[in-house]
C-alpha cells in the first residue's frame, strides 16, 4: 500500500467576541424587569459591587444593602403574615440538608378550578374524585377533551389498578362538563357551543342557535346563510339574531380560568417615554438603574493589606482583583447598555418626528433596521436587539418600538406598509357584507387610491390584520 504524507496551508477568517462584548450583547436584549433581576443577581453574587448610598433612583425600589432573607420577608404586609417557617433559625450543620418550602402561584389552574368545583358537592364520592382526577387532567388550557372514554379506562387501570367501566368514567365526565365555565370538557367547538347553549334560557332565538350548531354546522361554518335560512325556514331578521347568540358564546372555554401566570408577565412596562411641547420632542429613558460602586475592600489601596501568609496574602489579592475586574466590565456594560438604547431609540423619535408629534398612524414613515443603523453607525444586529421586546410610552398609549419598522414596498417609496394596511382595513369595512371583495378586487380597490399593490400583498396585509377570506367575512 502506498502511503503520502502531504501539507497544506489554508488561511480562514474568524471573528471571536470578548466577554465583555458577549456580556453587552446579552443584557442589551433584556426588558427592564429582566435588567433589574439581572443587576439584584449580580449585586448579591459579586460582593465587590454596592449600590451607592447617594443614589436617589433605587432600583425597583428594593434596597440592595438587604440580605436575601430581608427582601423575603418583606414581601409580607405585617409580621403575622410571616409564616412560622420563615423566623425559624437554621441552626444546622452545613452538611444538614434543609427543605426550603417552594412558593407557587395564587391563581388556580384549570383543573384546580374544576377538582374545587367537585369538591363542593356532597354526592360526588371520593372515587368519583379519582377518577375526575384523570379526566380533568386530561382537558386542555382550551378547554377540551383530549382522550377518549376507553382511553381514560385503560389509563385508569394502568396507574391505580382500579377496575372501572366505560359509564363510570362517562358519568364523571358529563360531571365535569356541567362545571364553570360552560362548554369545559367539550370534545369540539360544535360540541362545546351546544354546551353553553343549553345553559342559557330557552327562548326561540336560543332554541333556532341550538339548531343550527346541532343539525346545520357544516353549513354554519362555511358561511352559506341563505341555504340555511331556506332549511330552517326562517327570515333574515330571526337567522340574524340566533348568529349573534352563536357569536356571543366562548369558542375557548378554558382560557377564561387563569393559569397561574405571573402578574409581571402579564403587564408592559414602558422603557421609554416620549413627551411633546409644541414641536419638540423630549425622550426620557424609563429604567433607571441604581449608581452602582465598588465596595471599599475590593478597591486597589485595600488589596495588599490583608494579614497573613505570603500565599495567603496572594490568594485574596487575586480574588480581590478577579471580582473589582467583574464589577468594573459588569458597570461599563450596564454603561453601554443605556447609551446604545438612548442612541438608538433617539433616532428612531428624529426619523419618526411627525407620528411622535400627532400620535397617527398615517404618519409613520417606511423605516428598516438599516435605516437606524446609518443614522447611528450602530450594527444591525446591535439595533434589532435593542429594540426587541422594548416599547415607548407617547400621550395616546404604549407603542412596542417594532410597530415603527415597516419596509418600503418598492425602492424610493414613501408609502407605509401602516398607509396600506389602514387602507384595506377601509375598504373591507365599507364593503359589503353578503357578497365580500375578493383579494383581487380589493387590490383593484386600492391601486384605484393610488396604491400600486398587487393580490398577493393584499394576501399577506390582509392575514397581519387577522381578517379572514371573504367567505368567512359573509353576512346576512
């Protein structure tokens, strides 16, 4: 066998971020709730960092000199909320092993609320409880059923051991589906609609809904009204009322017990604020951090005086000097992070001037990344992330800074995809309801208002807005 030994030279071009850089990149994507738990981490692990005693800006209003456990207990309104747990003292060895009690959220889970519901009534047995145990574990965040009868059994048998029957787990489930809200445990959307329908009072609009959602649903669904008036034999006026009784009802029954979800998760705060005084404009950056400082016995004058051995002596100057060096690059990037944010959003307000002074719509002006890039010199990834997840807070409401961004629909075009999209909206809501434009006509509709737009754009405009096809738009 022949054997060759051969070298070659190949030169690649690789680019490596710093730490720092790294660092910068990462807290630049953070909200402002995300920021501050990033700076409260930080300030307890690095015991070189303190927030200054001058500091008139406290962040999140929580004294960072407090220990973890302060901050704990003052979650609590008064001392008698305390629970007994948090004044115990941790005498124990530190190879003890303590169970700290994990805290969970108030809010009840969908199937708390219906075990609770159960629960209340004195004929439900505790087997019964069992077994409503599975079936509603096995109902959705919407609502729905998603196993079946024979399913449940076996499940049932599998993890109990319990010989129960088909009627057993049917009984316990049409229980459940008797529980709030109506049309929980539904195996569909027609099946969840005749439930709340046969909890309302039963009048003749009710009873024609019922119907309809019973015996004509394919035709509901599809939107044929006048083939179903005809079947039903009735009128326009009466067709029209029972569909709005159909419209009326919660297609996601589930989705109205609240799933434990964190109220902070649930709340925009502003991160910026942008104020006008006859035809100027003044931003404020809303999250303030606190003046953050190295502690007294991590500076340079303290890190040769410790006692004790020469190795000892070097050991603590070498901590000494990696945490001041995590707590100078930590406050630098927290530095970076606020000037690149005023920097880029600055130039957002300048290149949007007339909606920040008129607070409309029909104002915003074509706008890409590139364009706040040039203005700031700052790199296109460096301004998508900073103004990821951001918002800004004008005299109308709270606006997320990714509602600016609109492309040109054509090279040198000064209209707005905000334009366009207001446009349609305008003609699908002046169209008529029993025979809906079609993407095309629409597109005609518009390029006769002078936007040259094609079908397919309207397609796409149309699906942001969240508007069906005209089938579905169909009226009576």
């Amino acid at each position: 066998m022949d054997e060759s030994l051969s070298l070659s030279l190949r030169q690649k071009q690789q680019q490596t971020l710093a730490p720092m850089q790294l660092q910068f990149v990462r807290m630049l994507e953070m909200t402002g709730p995300e920021l501050e738990e990033e700076i409260r981490r930080t300030v307890d692990d690095n015991p070189a960092i303190e927030v200054g005693e001058d500091d008139d800006v406290p962040l999140g209003d929580t004294d960072f000199n407090e220990s973890a456990e302060q901050m704990q207990l003052a979650d609590y309104r008064t001392d008698d909320d305390i629970p007994a747990y948090r004044l115990e003292a941790h005498n124990h060895s530190a190879s003890d092993v303590y169970y700290e009690p994990v805290a969970v959220a108030a809010d009840d889970s969908l199937m708390d609320s219906l075990m609770g519901q159960l629960a209340e009534n004195p004929l439900v047995t505790d087997r019964d409880m069992e077994i409503a145990r599975f079936v509603a574990g096995n109902i959705d965040d919407n609502g729905y059923m998603t196993r079946s009868v024979r399913a449940l059994v076996d499940d049932i048998a599998i993890q109990t051991g319990w010989d129960v029957t088909d009627d057993d787990v049917r009984r316990v489930w049409n229980m459940v589906r008797g529980l709030e809200p109506a049309g929980v445990g539904a195996v569909d959307l027609r099946d969840s609609l005749l439930i709340q329908l046969n909890r309302r009072e039963d009048t003749l609009t009710v009873a024609l809904a019922r119907e309809i959602i019973r015996d004509y649903f394919d035709l509901f669904s599809l939107m044929h009204f006048d083939r179903m008036r005809s079947l039903l034999g009735v009128d326009e006026t009466r067709l029209r009322e029972a569909l709005d009784v159909i419209r009326g009802l919660n297609p996601k029954p589930g989705a109205l017990v609240s799933g434990g979800e964190d109220d902070r998760v649930r709340h925009i705060t502003p991160d910026f604020l942008v104020e006008t005084e006859g035809d100027r404009l003044t931003l404020t950056l809303l999250n303030k951090i606190p003046h953050l400082q190295i502690e007294r016995s991590f500076t340079v004058e303290a890190e040769g005086s410790g006692r004790g051995t020469r190795k000892e002596v070097a050991e603590a100057g070498a901590f000494i000097r990696q945490k001041r060096d995590e707590a100078v690059a930590f406050m630098r990037v927290l530095e970076m992070r606020q000037q690149t944010l005023f920097r880029v959003m600055w130039a957002i307000v300048q290149w949007q001037r007339d909606f920040f002074l008129t607070d409309d719509p029909m104002r915003i002006r074509p706008m890409i990344l590139k364009d706040i890039s040039g203005v700031t010199g700052d790199d296109v990834s460096v301004i998508s992330r900073a103004t990821a997840g951001k918002y800004v807070a004008t005299r109308q409401g709270v606006y997320p800074i990714k509602f600016f961004f609109n492309e040109r629909r054509k090279e040198n075009d000064d209209v707005s995809t905000q334009k366009v999209l207001a446009a349609l909206r305008r003609v699908i809501d002046g169209e008529d309801k029993r025979r809906p434009l079609s993407d095309a006509s629409i597109a005609e509709a518009l390029q006769s208002e002078g936007f040259d737009i094609a079908r397919r754009t309207v397609t796409k405009y149309r699906e942001k807005l969240g508007i069906p096809v005209g089938r579905l738009r169909k009226g009576i």
